[in-house]
C-alpha cells in the first residue's frame, strides 16, 4: 500500500468527498488543496460548489507528483450512512465522522472500544482510515460505526466504554457488535431490537461488577484494620504504637472512601432498578432504602468537596465512614436484587422506515 492514500466518495449533500490516509498523509494534503479541495472541521475534503472544474484524472495526475494514490470508495460517504440511520433510532441521536489519517491513530480506539467481536478484532487487526460516531446524547451511549472490512456493503457497529467505565478493552462483560445491513430501517431495527438491549444489560453487569470489587476490596482491608486494632499489632506481628494505629486507621478511611466512589458513582441507576416487591425477597425493600439514604449522604459529602470548598480531612473520614459502613452491611442484600433487575428498556422503533440503502465522530480526528 501506497505511504499516502485518498479516499473518494460520494455524499448526497456534498457531492465528490475525499479523506487523506497513510503515514506520510500530508502528501495527500497537499494533492488535495492543490486540486481545489478545501478541508472541513471533521478533517474530511470537500470540492466547493464554486470551485474549479477538477476532475479525476487531474486529481490523479498531481497525485502521482506528490507519491500518492488514489481510491474510489464503491460506498456512499460514511457520515450520510451515519445519518441516515441516526434520524431513524428513536430517540435523539447525532452522527459525526472522525478521520484516522495515520495508522498510528487509530490504535488510539482500542482501549475504548467496549466490544468481544468483530468490530473490536477489526479495529485491532485491520486498517480503517474513518468512521463516525453514534451519540445518544440523552442517554450518552456512544457506538462506533464503520464499514465492515472485506465486505462491499454492510458495516459494523459496538460500543465505546460506558462513562464511568472506562478502558473497555479485554473486558469480560463488553457485548458483540453487530453487522449492520445497508439500509437505515433494517439497521435501525437491529439496533434497538438486538445490539442496544444487550448493550444495556452488559452496561448493567459491569456497574454491578464494579460496586461487587469496590466492596470486596473494602471489606477485606476492614478486616485486616480490624484484625490490627483488636491485636494492636501489625500483620506481622509487630507492636503497633497508638500513633500508628492512628496513622493505620486514616489510611484505611482514605482508601475505603476512594474505592466507595464506584458505588456512588453506579449505585444509583441500579437502585432504581431494583423491584424487590416482585423478587423473591421483598423483605429487602428496607435495607434497599437504608442503601439509598447512604448514597445520598455521600453524594452531598462528594458535592460538598467539589463544589462547597475544602472539607478537613477529619470531618470527611467521620461523615463518609456511616455511609460505607451501611453498604458493608446491606451490600449483599444490594447485588442480589441488582443481579435479578433488568435495563429499562429503551423506546423501539413505532414504525418500518423504507428500506432503502444508505446514503452517504473517543478519539477524535486529530492532524495538521
């Protein structure tokens, strides 16, 4: 492959398109500017209407002077696929098409991409010099979208990792992209028919996955304080001093509020799952609610030191450690409700939108 590329496609609303790719992709720049194409925001190439009457074989021959070669995409231009099928999904979705000119960049994706199929294999083994993004910019899921490598018409779609959530790569709980037909109605309905509810309920695996480590590592650490403070002595036995049992005990407040963060941070939307009344113990409604309460109390500590200035060391130990311990306690009664709750289910398509093909922004582009 040649060290620098252009790509041309055809969009719908700007006619000739072009995206530069390679590692010595400023060659392809300048071939592009030269021939009268000037460079959007996204980073992809557009001919202005007004512009020169430039032709392909003129772009060909000032492309062979500055080493580049030219590619005519059998596509149309990804970001009108990308919004086609966004003005579809129910909901309120915004496409953006990012551009990864250099191989480099795109090796940026692989800690986000939240996907164990083929899209996340794609995006590690085979080059994709572009792509577009699928926001949710109500419920903030974010998928990658691009054209499945090997294949002349359909295109992959996963998951970046969810907020909160971050470094998706190699995750046991990430779901499968899905290959997605060339046509926005099709596609659409595989979205929210297949890939999205399953994106939910991966979602909701992993943030009871997180809260289930945070309060592990918590409950272990407090035994060991607890071992140390009843013994005074460490864990090898050594005499401890009141000082640094002092010393031991911030430690393991410091370190149990850092970890809580998690459970504040995932708790509430799994709370608001919970049903315990239909479960098989609807007894759990109580300690449900002492759960809610804590979080509250140190979502309002949490406000209060981001926002509310500083809050001594001693004060925030003394107001956070209820709350902690409170989920120490109920936590078990926590997951097993949370593990039996389902995702609220997302609105589904109300009608069949033709089935005609599509037409046609993690990291975003990057370059000169």
């Amino acid at each position: 492959m040649a060290e620098a590329q252009i790509i041309l496609s055809h969009s719908r609303k700007s006619g000739i398109v072009a995206i530069a790719s390679g590692e010595q992709y400023p060659w392809a720049h300048t071939t592009l500017a030269e021939s009268g194409f000037q460079r959007a925001d996204d980073g992809v190439w557009h001919l202005p209407a007004n512009g020169t009457k430039t032709t392909v074989v003129d772009l060909v021959t000032r492309a062979q002077r500055h080493r580049t070669s030219v590619h005519t995409s059998s596509r149309r231009f990804i970001g009108d696929a990308a919004r086609d099928l966004a003005r579809i999904l129910p909901g309120q979705w915004h496409a953006s098409v990012e551009i990864y000119s250099h191989p480099t960049w795109q090796e940026d994706l692989v800690p986000w991409i939240w996907d164990s199929g083929e899209l996340g294999r794609a995006v590690q083994n085979e080059r994709i010099p572009y792509a577009a993004v699928l926001t949710d910019t109500v419920q903030g899921t974010t998928l990658l979208f691009i054209e499945r490598p090997g294949h002349q018409l359909d295109y992959l779609v996963g998951a970046f990792a969810p907020e909160g959530l971050e470094e998706g790569y190699a995750d046991p709980h990430a779901p499968h992209g899905i290959v997605l037909p060339p046509f926005p109605g099709r596609a659409a309905q595989a979205l929210t028919a297949r890939y999205l509810p399953a994106y939910e309920q991966a979602v909701h695996a992993r943030r009871t996955a997180a809260i289930t480590a945070a309060l592990g590592d918590i409950r272990s650490e407090h035994h060991t304080w607890q071992a140390m403070n009843a013994a005074g002595r460490y864990s090898d036995a050594t005499p401890m001093s009141a000082a640094a049992l002092g010393a031991a005990t911030e430690l393991f407040l410091d370190n149990a509020w850092r970890r809580f963060l998690t459970v504040v941070d995932h708790a509430p939307t799994l709370l608001d799952r919970c049903r315990p009344a239909s479960s098989p113990w609807p007894y759990d409604a109580t300690a449900l609610s002492r759960l809610a309460d804590a979080v509250i109390d140190a979502e309002a500590l949490l406000d209060e030191i981001v926002h509310g200035g500083s809050v001594p060391e001693q004060e925030r130990r003394a107001r956070a450690w209820p709350a902690i311990e409170t989920w120490l306690t109920d936590g078990p009664t926590f997951l097993r409700q949370a593990r039996i709750s389902a995702p609220h289910r997302r609105p589904t398509l109300s009608v069949t939108a033709p089935a005609r093909p599509l037409t046609a922004a993690r990291p975003a582009h990057r370059g000169p």
